[in-house]
C-alpha cells in the first residue's frame, strides 16, 4: 500500500521472488519509479506484478485473494483508519497478514510532546530551517497521526486479531495483525 519510490517493495520482492505483488499508490509518478525500479532489479517479479494507482480510500481489489498486505510510512496520511481497516481486512485470504510501519502519536500528552521534539530536534540537525519549517507545515495539513492503543482499536473493531507492535523506537512503529488468531506458543 503506498509504494512511493519502491523501497520497501524492492525489499519484498528480494525476500519473495516468487510472490504475485501488487503496488498501490495514489500518485502516478510513484508507481512509474517503483516499476522502473522492479523492472531493473528483480525482472522476474516486475513482470508478475500489477501497479494500482489509487487512494486508499478507494480501493477496488478482490475480496480475500491477498496472503499479505504491507504499508511503511504511509497509513498516517488518511484519517478514517477505521474505514481502511475494515477495506484491508476484506483484502486477506483466511490466513492473511497486515503488517505496516508508521509514525504513532504517543499514548501520553507527555510521550507525545517528548517524542515530537525528539523528531523536530533531528529535523533540525539534518535539515535547513526552511525545510524544517516546511516538513511540520506538511505534518499539520496533511497528517493524521494515531496511538498505538487506537491503531489497536481500529484493527479489531475491524475484525484483525493477533495484534502485535514488532517494533517500536520512539514514534516509530512496526504493527502486525492477522485475519485469524493464532494460537500463541508456550
Ligand atoms: C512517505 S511515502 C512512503 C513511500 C514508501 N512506502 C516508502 O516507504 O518508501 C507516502 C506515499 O503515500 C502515497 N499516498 C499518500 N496518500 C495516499 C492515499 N490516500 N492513498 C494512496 N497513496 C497515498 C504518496 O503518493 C506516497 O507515495
């Protein structure tokens, strides 16, 4: 979902060469790279593969055909969550996953103000202060940050079980979940 440029993409059809991959972005410009990309790195994949230009809240793929559905850094930019989750989890065959990485607001007004500054502090040390200026002008008109305890919610009210946080680094996290719960070892 929300290939962009390719990166995680490239990443998947390294560690899946024999995976069918579908590419979804709403920009057109986007898909070309990632499929220039593909083409150029992983062939064999490419020619498998099907591009989808579409916004998330659009989506018209069939109903329970797909054994994953990936995102990084690109569930933040639509606001009804809820309503893409229930979509993605109709996506799943029965044994389907959905993993995605994504900026997360903190679950406390104090974790939040921290984790934020901690972002702004290295914007500033790796960015001028007019890009800088306009990354949180972007952030405020565009993004739609959630908690991980709401990211949680959202996903069994739509239906996801097994939720899991792989991964968390500050505001950074690696959710999973999947269409069926399995049963945790001992
Ligand atoms: C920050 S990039 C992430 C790209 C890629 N996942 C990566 O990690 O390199 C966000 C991508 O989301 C796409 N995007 C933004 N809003 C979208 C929406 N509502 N529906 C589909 N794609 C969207 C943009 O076109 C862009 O390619």
């Amino acid at each position: 979902m929300a290939c962009g440029t390719g990166n995680l993409s490239l990443a998947l059809a390294a560690r899946f060469p024999d995976a069918e991959l579908t590419f979804v972005d709403a920009a057109p410009a986007m898909l070309e790279v990632t499929k220039t990309r593909l083409e150029m790195t992983h062939p064999q994949s490419a020619r498998r593969a099907h591009f989808v230009e579409a916004r998330f809240e659009q989506l018209r793929l069939p109903s329970a055909t797909f054994d994953a559905v990936v995102s990084q850094m690109s569930l933040h930019h639509v606001e009804k969550k809820g309503a893409l989750f229930l979509q993605l989890f109709a996506l799943l065959a029965e044994s389907g996953a959905f993993c995605f990485a994504d900026r997360m607001i903190g679950g406390t007004e104090e974790s939040q103000a921290a984790s934020w500054q901690r972002w702004v502090d290295h914007c500033r040390r790796n960015c001028s202060e007019a890009e800088v200026v306009g990354l949180l002008e972007h952030a405020q008109a565009h993004d739609h940050y959630a908690s991980l305890a709401d990211h949680f919610h959202l996903l069994e009210s739509a239906g996801f079980r097994g939720l899991d946080c792989a991964w968390r680094d500050w505001a950074w996290a690696i959710v999973t979940a999947t269409r069926v719960a399995s049963r945790p070892g001992k």
